[in-house]
C-alpha cells in the first residue's frame, strides 16, 4: 500500500497564497506576518504547514522557513508564470514517494472519476473523512493537474504519460529539427533558417554587418525565450513569422 501522506486543510487558491506569504518572508515567517499577508487566520496558515513540508515548500520544526523550492514556487505563482509554476508543482510532488506511487497505480493509469480518486486519496493519507479533508484531497488533485502530472480525459482524471523532453533550440525554432550532430559538409544551423552568416547581411544588403550580445533573462519558461527569438527574427531581421 502507499505510505501516508498529509494533505492541505484549504483549496488550491488559499494554498497558493499561503506560499506566496512564505516566498516573501524567507527568514523565520511568523503565523502573524503570514496571517496579515494572506488576510487568513493564523490556525488556517498553520493547517497546511505538514503538507507544505511533505512537498519540500517549506522547512523545520518549530519554526517554518521557506525551501529554495518553496521561494520559486511562490514567486512563479504571484506573476503567474504558468509553465514554471507546473514544473515547480512537479518538482514538489516528486519529492514525495508517497505522492508518486499515489499517481502511478494502475487504477489511475487506466483513469478514474473525481469522486474515486478522492476516495482513494482519502484511503491512503493520513486522514479520515469529514469537510477539511474532503477539501484537502480536491486540492491535491488541482495541484496535480496544474503541475500535468495529471490530465482530465472527458469525465476521467488519468495519470499523464512521461514525455520525453525538447530540444530548446528546436522549439525556438533556431536549427532544423532534424539536423544531426555531425555538421561535416553541411550548412552552420544559422544558414539552415535563413538567418545571416557571420560578416553577413543577407536580409538588408544596404545595411552594415552589426552583431549584437544579448543577456537573456533566466526563467524556465519556454515561451519568454520563444517570444524574444520570434521579436528578433521578425523585427531585426525582417524574416517571415514562423509557423
């Protein structure tokens, strides 16, 4: 059977306002500056601390303190970074063996109503049923969809198959997606887009050669640099939109 596990006393919003208090005060949070943060009752904030420290979020005993985690979550999650926040999600809960043999059971796999995955849930915790509970197992299933860990199939939730990680150049869409690692005798990636060669200016022949350093923001989330590459290429460039 899979070993017990906490679950949060409060929905999946509240939680996510309680992380964000603990992202912004790293050094020794009292319940008190959380409480006024959240605009919660301290007995609220405290519920949740054992689920928050099953999943790595925050750390120690008496007194609570914020994991590196627990700050990148909270900060993904205040300026709605969408893709980080999943990934962070995802780190959290698969710090937690309980939570994993949880969504890996064939039941799951093969998908399962809300209602029994609930049920289920409720069976494996260390919980028994009544309303904060019931509450928490909901939460912990929008916290596993958020972080895709989890998908809903129609009227099902089943467990998302592993998929195999992009390549990022490929995804930006700066090399062919089947070019291969040997180059010998064929075109740098740069020339394989259409982008110019270095001591070139293919797109504005009345234009000098200028070449330009660019210090990248650092985030995990795809779809910044996605934005910047597809601003550079049509803007600077004056290339065609991608696809």
């Amino acid at each position: 059977m899979t070993d017990s596990f906490h679950l949060p006393k409060i929905s999946l919003e509240g939680l996510e306002k309680i992380i964000i208090a603990y992202s912004h005060v790293p050094d020794n949070p009292t319940l008190d500056i959380l409480a006024r943060l959240t605009k919660m009752g301290a007995a609220a904030i405290s519920r949740n601390n054992k689920f928050l420290m099953d999943i790595g979020v925050i750390a120690g005993a008496a007194e609570k303190t914020v994991t590196p985690l627990g700050q990148k979550l909270g900060h993904a999650l205040e300026y709605a970074l969408g893709a980080d926040a999943q990934a962070y999600w995802r780190e959290a809960i698969s710090s937690n063996s309980a939570m994993m043999e949880l969504i890996t059971t064939e039941d799951i796999k093969r998908g399962m109503s809300e209602k029994d995955l609930s049920a289920h849930i409720l069976d494996v915790s260390v919980h028994k049923k009544h309303a904060h509970t019931q509450t928490g197992a909901r939460c912990l299933i929008d916290i596993l969809l958020e972080s895709g860990l989890l998908e809903q199939d129609q009227d099902m939730l089943v467990a998302a198959p592993a998929q195999p990680a992009k390549d990022k150049a490929q995804l930006f869409g700066l090399q062919a997606a089947d070019s291969a690692p040997d180059t010998k005798g064929s075109a740098p990636p740069a020339a394989l887009m259409g982008l110019p060669l270095a001591g070139q200016n293919t797109t504005r022949p009345d234009m000098p050669y200028i070449m330009l350093n660019l210090t990248l923001p650092e985030t995990e989330d795809l779809a910044v640099y996605e934005k910047i590459f597809r601003a550079l290429r049509e803007n600077l460039l004056g290339l065609p939109p991608l696809p």
